[in-house]
C-alpha cells in the first residue's frame, strides 16, 4: 500500500513539473508570437514594421521588471494561487491581442502579457525543490525551463504556420485560448505551495530563477527526509555554490565572472532579436517568399534549435564557456550569410541550431558564476531586458536603412560577443 501511495504521489507530483513547463512554453511562445506575425499586424493596424516591433520590446522590458517586484510584492501568496492567477491574465492578454482594433490597444495587452511573463517565469523557475525529491531536482528545474527554449524555437513557427492558414488574429486566440485550458490545469495538478511566512525564509526555496537545493538531507511536502542530491546538473550548482563563499558575494557585489555572463547575455540575445524579430520582413521582402514558405522556414528553423538546446545542454554543464562560443560563431556566420544568398533555408537552420542552444548555456553559466539569488535575478532581468533593445534597435535599423541590415547587426553583435567570451571569460574558472 506504502509503496502504491509513493509511486501516486511521485506521478502527481511530475504531472506538476509538466504542467510548469507547459506554462512557460506559453508564456514564451506569447512573448515571441508577434515575431511571425509582424507584417500582417502592421499592415492590418497601419504602421511601420519597426514600430510594429515595439510589440516585443514593450512585453520584454515589463517582464524584467515585473519579475523582480513581483517576487517581494507576492512572496508570501501561494505560489500555486499566484501562477494560476498570472496565466490567467496572460490569457486575457492575447484575447485582448486578437481583438485590438489599433496599435495602441494592442500595446497596452502587450505590457499585460510583460507582466504574466516576469512573474510566471520567476515563480515557476524555482519550483523543482517544491514537488519533486532532491535527487530528481535537476531533472525538475530542466523540464520546466525546457518550455522556454522549446516556446524560443518553436512557438513562433507554430504561429506563423496558423496565421498563414487563419490570419494572425487567430493565432492570439488560439494561443488564448490554450492559456485558459493551462489555468484549469495548474489548479488541478500543483499543489498548495505557501509563500515565505517571513522575510528571512531561505532564498533557496523562492528564489526568482532556477533554484539549487542544498546539499544534505531536506524535508519533502510530507515532512519526511530525503536523500541528498545528486547528479551532473547539480554538480554544476553546487560548484556555482561553492564558489558564492568569497566576501565579495556576501557583500552583494557582482564578481566578475557574473559580470562577463551578463555582457553576453546582452549581447547575444540583442543580437538574435534585432534580426529574429523582423526575420518576416525580411524572408518575404529579400528572398520573395511567400506566407506559406515563411511558415515552413521557421518551422526548420524551430527544428534545429530543438536539436541545438538539447545538444548544447549536454557539453555546457561542463565547458559552458567553449559551448557558447561555438553556438554563438553559428549564430554570426549564419545572419552574415543571410543577406548574400538567394536560398535562406540552410542558413535558418543553422541559426536556429545555434540559437536553441544558447538559452540553456547561458543558465548553466550563470549558475557557475556565483551571485546565487542576485545572480538569477538579474539574468532574468538581462535577458528580457535584452529581448527589448534587440527588438527596438532591430526596428531603427529595418525603418531607418533595411530589413536586410538587422541581419548585419545581429551578425556583429554575436560577434564581439565570441571575442568578449574568448577574452573575459578565459580568465574565469567558472566558464572554463
């Protein structure tokens, strides 16, 4: 009977982690979807493509904010009550998308969706220790975040492959509409989860990012002890953890092998969506394709960056460093050559596959470089932050000079970051 009532609880307790992951890859493929939808929204609302991008910088910019004031702000709601309230609201927003009748409407559903984006990925991100046995954390936290690289690479070819069938207005419902079915789910499969009765309460179990255990045994939602974990994942946290010990993190300071994983992050992911955003515009303006070879396009490209995350995500638990750069060399080669040939399909997916696998390098780096929960925040904040200046330079660029020439933007950008990786973090031993 024991044995009958553990394996229920530990099935129960999976289905949570999965549910988790499904929400991110909602809330990510919602961040993206303007992406693949880009010129059919501003020709229908009457704007340009570039402020049409405003649709990904303004989401970005409040998700970086949200994610930390929502993490003081809720600490001590339950975190089950607030993500099922959070994607609730991320599916108000995309009906809202769906039904703007102008660009400002559309927006203001925007910086909604920013909102349940910072907050659902904070929340979810540190779950793992929460619902699952210290041994299996790892492979929790990887399967929850795995719905944002899965969102990064394949939610947007999903979209564009609906709108090229049912128009873009569809997309946002649909995507709606499976928020809604998300809401149920949450609420039957997670179960209660308390927030921090006081403000002293171990940042380990709430921290708003990916989350490590710590070492030794530690009680489970029945109170019962468990085993200390174990495994590559959490080898890598507690390397990272080992090495928070100097004065300086104690202090707050940012080290400097953090500051280095930050700068790339900037770079790299600045890079991507300057070009990634207008990459319609461009596919249909440059190399004449048609609705229905865009949607396949993007589809190949979210095929390699699958294959490129769970690639990368194998080597970078160990050498995060090398990984990045070869990932990111991929990435440059890749939207230089863009603008040069007539047939873009191969150079999408090598693109993709060096993008898919950066999201996953760059949260194995960060955990290795120290920082803990100020670490975590503020790549949360990085990236989104990232996502909005890419998006918003892209859109001068394509305004102001060319679609083509947000390939060449993005090429430079992921170049010097192969510099700055090869240069700054050599000298770290965090990234090594």
């Amino acid at each position: 009977m024991t044995m009958t009532v553990d394996s229920t609880s530990g099935r129960a307790r999976w289905l949570a982690v999965a549910s988790l992951a499904m929400g991110t890859f909602a809330i990510v493929t919602s961040e993206m979807l303007p992406v693949g939808l880009l010129t059919s929204i501003s020709g229908e609302l009457g704007v340009s493509d570039g402020t049409a991008g405003l649709m990904m910088s303004a989401p970005g910019l409040v998700a970086a904010v949200s994610a930390p004031v929502l993490a003081i702000i809720a600490r001590r709601l339950d975190r089950r009550l607030t993500l099922v309230g959070l994607m609730a609201l991320l599916a108000v927003a995309n009906l809202g998308c769906a039904l703007a009748p102008d660009h400002l409407v559309m927006l203001a559903a925007r910086v909604l969706t920013g909102v349940s984006i910072g907050g659902f990925w904070a929340f979810a991100a540190g779950l793992g220790p929460r619902l699952v046995p210290d041994r299996s954390v790892g492979r929790a936290t990887s399967t929850i975040l795995s719905g944002v690289s899965v969102a990064s690479v394949l939610g947007v070819p999903a979209a564009a492959f609906v709108s090229s069938f049912a128009g873009w207005r569809v997309a946002f419902a649909a995507l709606g509409l499976v928020a809604f079915v998300l809401v149920a789910l949450l609420a039957a499969t997670l179960p209660p989860l308390p927030g921090h009765p006081r403000p002293q309460a171990s940042p380990h179990r709430e921290a708003p990012g990916p989350a490590a255990p710590s070492p030794g045994p530690s009680p489970d939602m029945s109170g019962s002890a468990r085993p200390e974990a174990s495994g590559p994942v959490l080898d890598v946290l507690r390397s990272g953890s080992a090495e928070r010990e100097d004065p300086g993190s104690r202090r707050g300071k940012i080290s400097r092998p953090l500051r280095i994983v930050l700068v790339l992050t900037v770079l790299i992911i600045s890079g991507h969506f300057a070009a990634y955003t207008y990459v319609r515009p461009f596919l249909e303006q440059e190399a004449g394709a048609g609705s229905g070879l865009v949607g396949t396009a993007l589809l190949l490209y979210g095929a390699a960056g699958v294959l490129g995350n769970f690639a990368a995500g194998a080597r970078a638990a160990r050498r995060p460093r090398a990984v990045l750069i070869t990932l990111a060399v991929l990435m440059a080669v890749a939207t230089a050559a863009l603008p040069l040939i007539g047939q873009p399909l191969a150079a999408l997916m090598v693109w993709g596959l060096g993008y898919g696998g950066v999201g996953v390098t760059l949260q194995l780096w960060i955990m290795r470089s120290g920082g803990g929960e100020l670490g975590t925040a503020l790549f949360v904040a990085a990236f989104n932050v990232s996502i909005a200046l890419g998006s918003f330079a892209g859109g001068r660029v394509a305004d102001g000079v060319s679609v083509a020439a947000t390939m060449w933007l993005a090429a430079a950008l992921t170049a010097v970051s192969v510099a700055v990786a090869g240069i700054g973090g050599r000298s770290t031993r965090n990234g090594s």
